[in-house]
C-alpha cells in the first residue's frame, strides 16, 4: 500500500514538473518542414515560420494538364500553410498525464507538418485557367499527393 502512494506521488509530481516545463509554450526541438520552432509561444511561433517559410511553401506546384506538364503558383491558387493553426499544432496543449510526463524524458526531436488552407475560389480559378490555356475541360481528379487528402507542399 505504501509502495502504490509511493508511485502515486512520484507520478503526480512528474505530471506537475511536466506541465510547469512546458506550459504553453512548444516543446524543445520541435520544427515544422525544418524551422526550429521549439521553446517559443505560439506568437513567436508564427512569425518564425512567417519569416524563415520555406522556400517549398512558395514553390510553383508541378501539375499535369494532359499530356502535357504545367507549374501553378501556390498563392495564386489559394494554397498557403496557415502559420496559426501550424503553431497550434505544434505547441500540442495536451494535459494528458501520459503526454505531459513523456515529453520530459523525450529527446524533443518533433517534426509538424505544416497545416494546409486554400481558398476554393482561387483554387477553381487556377484550374479554369490551366484548362483554358490547354484547351482541356475542367474535371475533378485527385489531389497532388495522389490521394483524396489535403494538398500538401513537397519538401
């Protein structure tokens, strides 16, 4: 009995040491696609990843129209990492006492991939565009990656 309140305690105070070392604040060694963003707040967080975007996040995005091959320009086509909601994800506010106490004895290496946003309507116009420009119709396929998920930038 002694043993379990013993184990008790010690759990509790990990939990509470866990939780005073992270707060809010995003876990040591944490990057998005490269950025070091470990250590910081959320706000520090998004202007980092802002400044220092990589260049993969703004690169044209090779499609194919046909038999032909095209490059899109992320931006022009609604497509951006929404550095807020990336910051969110990475600062991980679980207080799951599991969570909590294994990112103390974790080495910190954490990879986030970005969070993804696009506006539908520059989104369709891009794709009107491409079609116009090659003389093809406009019909639904599937996404970059091949799949039916989200868009995502290649590294």
């Amino acid at each position: 009995m002694i043993a379990t309140g013993v184990v008790a305690v010690a759990a509790g105070g990990l939990y509470v040491a866990g939780l005073l070392a992270t707060g809010d604040d995003i876990s040591a060694g944490t990057r998005v696609d490269g950025v070091e963003i470990g250590g910081m707040s959320r706000g520090e967080a998004e202007a980092k990843l802002t400044a220092e975007a990589p260049a993969s996040w703004k690169a044209p995005i090779a499609v194919k129209v046909g038999d032909r091959s095209a490059a899109v320009d992320p931006a022009a086509a609604g497509l951006t990492v929404d550095v807020a909601k990336t910051a969110d994800l990475a600062a991980d506010p679980s207080r799951n006492p599991v969570t909590v106490i294994g990112r103390l004895f974790s080495s910190g290496e954490r990879e986030i991939r970005p969070v993804l946003a696009h506006d539908e309507a520059k989104t369709r116009a891009a794709v009107a565009e491409l079609a116009k420009k090659n003389d093809r119709p406009v019909r639904e396929g599937p996404s970059p990656s091949g799949t039916a998920g989200p868009w995502r930038p290649s590294r």
